[in-house]
C-alpha cells in the first residue's frame, strides 16, 4: 500500500538534501529495542536516525472511511496497491515476502522493500531500503525510516508522515544541492499521490461496498492477505446474507 511506495518515492525523489545534525539519542524511541531487531535492519535504522540525508513531514488527504477498514487496508498493502491499480489512481505492485517484510515496484524506476517495525493502534513504523534509475545520475540507492500517524476525525482518517532517508550516491548528493526547493516540492507531490492513491482506495470500498467486495472476491491471486479487508469492508456479512 501507501506505506512502502512512500518509501521508494522518497528514496528515488531526495537524491540530497544538507545534512542534518546527529541525533541526540542513536535509537529512535519509537522502535522497538535495536536487540529485538535483525542486525541489518538494526544498522540501517540507527544510519537512518542518526545521520538523515532529508527528513520530511507530510500530511496527506483524509480517507473517508470507518478507521478499522483504513487500518485493515494500510496492513494489507498488496490489497491496496491492487485496488488502487484497478482503479486507475496508482500503478505501484506491493508482494508480501514474508512477516512484516513487503516488496514493491511502482511500474517505473524505483524498486525497493520494507519491514514494518512497529504497529501500534494509530501508527505504523517502517524501515526500507529501495533503489531508483535514472537517465542521470544511473543508479541511486538509499534507505528510510517512515513513521505513518493516522487517526479517526470523524467520519474521516486523517494520515500524514515524517521520513529519514539517507542517500547513498554522493555524487547526487552534491548536484542535487542545488536544487533543494525543487526537489522539495516534487518530493512533497509525489507523497500526496501516494497518499492520494490510499484514500480512494478506502473511499471506494466504504462507499461503493457491494462493488468493492465485487471485485476483491475476483482478486484470487491475492489469496488470504483479503481475508482482514473482507471483514472490515462487511463482504463477509454481505455474502453471508446473500
């Protein structure tokens, strides 16, 4: 779903930004203990933490939707990403590789995974690492921490996220220095499509349910990661009653 095209976009799109200053406290307090951690990951995210190429903050569209069929969507991403395809908002693939741990392709140049890190009720944690071609600069690789908040306003979701991402490729880093403004702006765009793609997603399967359910029982290939849609959109009831 949203929570790992994110990732891929911020890490193909801030190729470099100025360094920030070292964290304070080499672990994020919002992630579970580093020892809880594979040693990889662990790495990842204290480089990530302590040393950012960019941090970003971005609020995103609200999702007109009951919060646990939200929920159920942002934890099951290869839903979502198909959903957001068939209705033509996204063209991001999402395949799950195991517990927590998602690859994703968004149909173009950037590819990467993530684990989910964290899950509590109104946010997730996620750890990625992705890599974007360009005609440019080739290959750029990096990795991000993402924190996703969201949190029922009514009869909305409302979502928004702040990201660290670290750039591997130098040599971007210097060009791309010139151009902050810029690619601060397609950055912030690029995460509003995501996030855009996310709510109509919601938005169709809270407003249109007999469609939406229509369609997700077509969706073989996508196995049981529809069950936790199915029954937070009511397609269980639905057909029960049928």
């Amino acid at each position: 779903m949203l929570t790992r095209r994110l990732a891929v976009l911020l890490l193909a799109l801030t190729a470099a930004w100025p360094r920030h200053a070292e964290a304070t406290d080499r672990w994020p307090p919002f992630v579970p203990p580093r020892a809880t951690l594979p040693s990889s990951i662990a790495k990842g995210v204290e480089q990530v933490w302590t040393r950012p190429t960019i941090a970003r903050r971005v609020d995103g569209e609200a999702a007109r939707a009951p919060f646990d069929l939200y929920v159920a969507l942002i934890d099951s991403p290869e839903v979502t990403a198909a959903a957001a395809r068939h209705l033509g908002v996204a063209r991001y693939d999402v395949t799950r590789r195991g517990p927590d741990w998602y690859e994703v392709d968004d149909g173009g140049s950037a590819h990467g995974e993530y684990h989910v890190l964290a899950r509590e009720r109104t946010r997730r944690v996620m750890f990625s690492r992705g890599r974007h071609v360009g005609p440019v600069l080739g290959t750029v690789t990096g990795a991000a921490l993402t924190d996703l908040r969201f949190d029922a306003h009514g009869s909305e979701v409302r979502q928004g996220l702040t990201a660290w991402v670290v750039i591997d490729n130098r040599v971007a880093a210097v060009l791309t220095r010139l151009f902050v403004p810029f690619f601060g702006q397609v950055a912030d765009r690029k995460l509003q499509e995501a996030f855009r793609a996310a709510a109509r997603v919601a938005d169709w399967a809270a407003s249109r349910q007999s469609e939406f359910c229509r369609w997700l029982a077509a969706e073989s290939p996508l196995g049981d990661a529809r069950q936790p849609v199915r029954a937070a959109a009511g397609c269980v009831a639905r057909s029960a009653a049928s």
